[in-house]
C-alpha cells in the first residue's frame, strides 16, 4: 500500500501525538489494527518518517511512537550514530518512498555514549575495532562536552554528551550526503535531532527548524 507521504511539519505532528499516547498509556487503533494490513503492504510501502535511532532495547521507535506497521523506516545502530551505511539507508528511503521527515534519535542513559566517556577518561578500553568503530563515532562531540564541561557532575556530562552526539548525527546528514543535503537544500527533506527519556517516556525534539516549530509544545 503505497501513498504520498506528509509534508514534514504534518510528519512531526504524528510523532508528537504518537508519543503523547505512548507517555499516557494509550494505543491508537489504527496502529493495533496496522497488522492487518500485512498484505496490502506487501505491495508497497510509504513510511511517514525516517528514524535513526539507537539498537538499545528500550528505546523501540515504532512503539515510543505509537505507530504501526509501515509507518516508520527505521535504521538502529548503537549510539545512533550515522555510518555510511546508515547514510545509505536514509537516502534510499527519502529518495525512494519520498519520506520527508528524518529524526536522529538518541536516548537518555545510552551505553554507547556512556562508554566513550569511560575511555576518554581513561577509566576503560574498548574489547573489539568494531566496538572502537562506535565509540571513534561518538568521540568528537563527547570529547567537546568533557572539555567544555569538565566541572560538571558525571551525570551532567553524559546528558550533554547524549545531546551533542544527536546534534553531530543530524549535522552529518545534513551536509555528509550529496542526495540529503541537495533535498534539504530544495525543501524536499527536513532533518532534526530528537532525546527520548526512559524514565518518563518523553521525547524531547532538538534543532528543529522554524517552520517546524509551531508543531512543538509550548515550553
């Protein structure tokens, strides 16, 4: 089942209302029913937003924002952070099913940022090179934090280093790929950074541009 997808401010606005129903305990129907839907989407598919988001287990995009099958192109990798395959990934969505809302995801107590901490610190090591591949991903932003940071509490510091890692991710698309940047430069795409809090379950949205804001809630 295929169909034009929403313009990114409508595409935000449905992530919005989908975590508002997640924090409250509610399910909409039409995600519950989207399994019966399995046929017809073996003929297409349209997904309203692009998720990069982190592999941990708590952290699952589609029901965070209560949607359903064939709702969201999702790409998890841990740390979310953005590979040439997750580049990869984005660009075959926006470019073929013609999604218009990517949202780099990270979240509140992410291992992956924890552990790139430890090891700027000097208090760990890394146990593999693919595992160092993740970590040299986050090192940048996260080196940034502590030296800006460095007075700051542990706990301050990893909540920064979450966000500025999200922020590297969404500035890496945005000007990492020919395809995503020229949609972006063209209105097509819009790009935008995103926390989501495991304790609360609310997903706090970063870096979103003006015409996407009067989706937001009042602060």
């Amino acid at each position: 089942m295929t169909q034009t997808p929403p313009s990114p401010l409508e595409a935000i606005r449905r992530l919005l209302a989908g975590n508002e129903r997640y924090k409250n305990d509610t399910r909409s129907v039409t995600a519950l029913a989207s399994q019966l839907q399995r046929g017809e989407l073996a003929a297409g598919q349209s997904p309203f937003a692009i998720v990069l988001c982190c592999s941990d287990s708590r952290a699952p995009a589609e029901i965070l924002f209560d949607q359903g099958l064939g709702d969201l192109f999702v790409i998890r990798v841990a740390g979310n952070i953005v590979a040439p395959s997750g580049i990869g990934s984005a660009e075959f969505a926006a470019a073929t099913y013609g999604t218009r809302l990517v949202v780099v995801m990270g979240h509140s107590s992410c291992g992956a940022v924890t552990a790139t901490l430890g090891v700027l610190r000097g208090e760990s090591t890394v146990a593999s090179d693919n595992i160092r591949d993740i970590v040299d991903r986050i090192r940048s932003s996260a080196q940034t934090v502590l030296e800006v940071g460095k007075d700051h509490s542990p706990e301050r510091q990893l909540h920064d280093a979450i966000r500025a890692n999200v922020r590297n991710a969404v500035d890496h698309l945005r000007h990492g790929s020919r395809i995503l940047e020229d949609m972006v430069n063209s209105g097509q795409l819009v790009i935008v950074g995103a926390v989501y809090d495991i304790a609360t379950g609310h997903v706090d949205f970063l870096d979103v541009p003006a015409e996407l804001r009067e989706a937001l809630p009042a602060a």
